[in-house]
C-alpha cells in the first residue's frame, strides 16, 4: 500500500510522541509511508517547568498567540492523510499546536485532505479540540477521526500528579503513594489498536463513519462532570487572560490565577457539580446528550 501520511505534533515530554509512535506502527506494518514530524519551536520552554513560566504562558494559550517554529520541512506536497497530535495547555490548543496550525507549509497540504486529530491530556480536552476543529475547517481539512487520551485518574489526583510531573520533570509516583501521571502505558500501547483501524481504511481511503469505528472502540470518552468543570472554566479563563495580559506587572495577577485554580478544584467543583447534579441535571439530558456529543463527533 503505497499511501503516504505525515503524522505532524510537538512534545515536551515526549508522551504525545510514544503514543504517535504507537498509533502509526501498523499504519508502517501496512505498508504506508509515514513522515514522522516533531516540530520544535526556536525558543522552546524549559522542562521541567519553573512555576512562574508554567503560569505565564496561560493568556497567550488563550488568546491563541502562535510562537516561532523552526522550518517545517516536508517530503511531500499531498498527503493521503495527516496526523495531527494535539495537547490542550491552559484548556486552549497548546501554543506549539496552535503555531503548526498557523504555519503557512502546513496549512498549504490541508485543503481537501483527511485529517485525524489525536490528543492527550491531563483530562480537559474539549476546548482545544473544538478550537482545532474549526481551524482545520477554515483550512479547507476533512476531519475524519478524533482520538483523545487521558488520564484516568480521578481530577484531584491527576490534577496533583500532573504537577509533580511537570514542575518535577519525571513521569513517576509522587512520593511513591500517588499513581504515575499523564496518559497511562497500557492506553499508549493500546493507541495501536485505533491505528490499526486507521490502516485499513487508508487502503481505499474509504473515511465514512471512522469516527463511529473509532467511538465503538472508546477512542473517546466524554465524562458529563469534567465536561461541566471545563465548560464551565472556558469564560472564567478568557477574563483571567485579558486582565493579566492588560496588567504592567503581570506577575502577582498569575498568582492570583494558580490561586484561583486551586479554589476552583478543591472548592468550587465540588460545589458546583452537587448543585448541578440536584438543580440541573436532571432536567437537562437532552442538552447534555446534544453537547457530549458534539464532543465526540467531527463534524
Ligand atoms: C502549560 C501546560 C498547561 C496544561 N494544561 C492542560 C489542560 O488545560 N488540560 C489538560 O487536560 N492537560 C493540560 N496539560 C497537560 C498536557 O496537555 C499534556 O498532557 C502534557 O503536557 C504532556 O504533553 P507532551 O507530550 O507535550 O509532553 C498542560 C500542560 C502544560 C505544560
């Protein structure tokens, strides 16, 4: 089978690149031609993170700032399909993603070409999701399949695990009492599984229903409370952003913002999801089933 696919991301831990890595390897095994392209940016951020920067680089996350990327360069000028890799950073696309979206290179092979969006989060992906969605779409793109990975951990813990990981730059236990962060080896490996899925649709690039294929296998998963906390948080973030961004010396306000995030977490999710869930809910399954799955679908 003589297709060619580029398979395009940015990692900084290179999570993102052990689950492209396994997700295209039977893709390879078919017989495609698989251009493996990590992108890095001119000035990368530090890893491990230092707290002041982690939190620093929240209003250009939501305000959709693209960075520098050093030259993409391509093999191809068509491709028969794309793999696009995405983390969400602050809920919105990360800023390298948001710069390969905008690169000029990348953009020119989108127009009337397949696409397959591939995620991994921490568990709050429906927003950049959907913000690379209507990206692709302006680009002319055919979205044909999403798949988002996550850790399955329960919010607090992998809101604290996530932290140790990312200020303390190892993917380990914290203080060997807490699991391990991020996306687990056992979903990364299994990421192989969806792309088995995927090779035997490049054969005759037949697209129709992937997404259903792909749902009937829980590529995705759409879990009604983070859905709530992270449609929830959306707005809040956009005036966190333009205060801050309107502010001489930014650097007390992101305090006040990781301040505000541990509040949110440990006060106001619980409060709002016991309200929701005696107040709302129950008198809202149409609307929630409307918005989960407009998460979960491509178009
Ligand atoms: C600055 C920053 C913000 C992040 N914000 C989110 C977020 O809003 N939601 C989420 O689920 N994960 C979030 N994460 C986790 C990332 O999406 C991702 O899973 C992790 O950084 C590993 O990605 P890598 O392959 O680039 O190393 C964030 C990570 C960073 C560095």
């Amino acid at each position: 089978m003589n297709k060619k696919v580029l398979a395009i991301y940015y990692s900084q831990t290179g999570q993102l690149r052990h689950i492209i890595d396994s997700f295209t390897a039977p893709i390879i095994a078919a017989g495609c031609i698989v251009e493996n392209v990590q992108v890095k940016l001119v000035n990368d951020y530090p890893f491990p993170w230092a707290a002041r920067d982690f939190y620093g680089v929240m209003p250009d996350c939501v305000f959709e700032v693209p960075a520098q990327l050093e030259p993409i360069k391509l093999q191809q000028q068509h491709y028969d399909l794309v793999i696009l890799g995405y983390q969400p950073w602050f809920l919105w696309p990360s800023i390298p993603v948001n710069s390969i979206l905008n690169n000029p290179e990348f953009k020119s092979i989108l127009k009337d070409t397949p696409v397959i969006t591939i995620g991994e989060a921490r568990n709050m992906w429906l927003n950049a999701y959907d913000r690379i969605r209507q990206k692709l779409k302006a680009s002319g793109a055919k979205l044909v399949g999403n798949i988002a990975l996550v850790d399955r951990h329960v919010n607090i813990i992998s809101f604290v695990t996530i932290f140790h990981w990312m200020l303390g730059g190892k993917k380990d236990r914290y203080l060997n009492l807490f699991p391990k962060p991020g996306v687990s080896d056992e979903d990364i490996a299994h990421a192989s599984v969806y792309g088995a899925t995927v090779a035997a649709r490049l054969a005759d690039n037949n697209w129709d229903n992937l997404q259903s294929e792909l749902l009937s296998q829980k590529a995705v998963v759409v879990k009604y409370p983070l859905m709530l906390l992270e449609t929830t948080a959306i707005p809040t973030y956009v005036k966190w952003a333009g205060f801050i961004n309107n502010r001489s010396n930014p650097g007390p306000w992101l305090q006040a913002f990781k301040y505000y995030i541990y509040v949110a977490l440990f006060l106001g999710a619980p409060v709002l999801l016991t309200l929701d869930a005696l107040f709302i809910k129950p008198f809202s399954s149409k609307k929630i089933k409307t918005k989960t799955e407009n998460y979960l679908q491509v178009n």
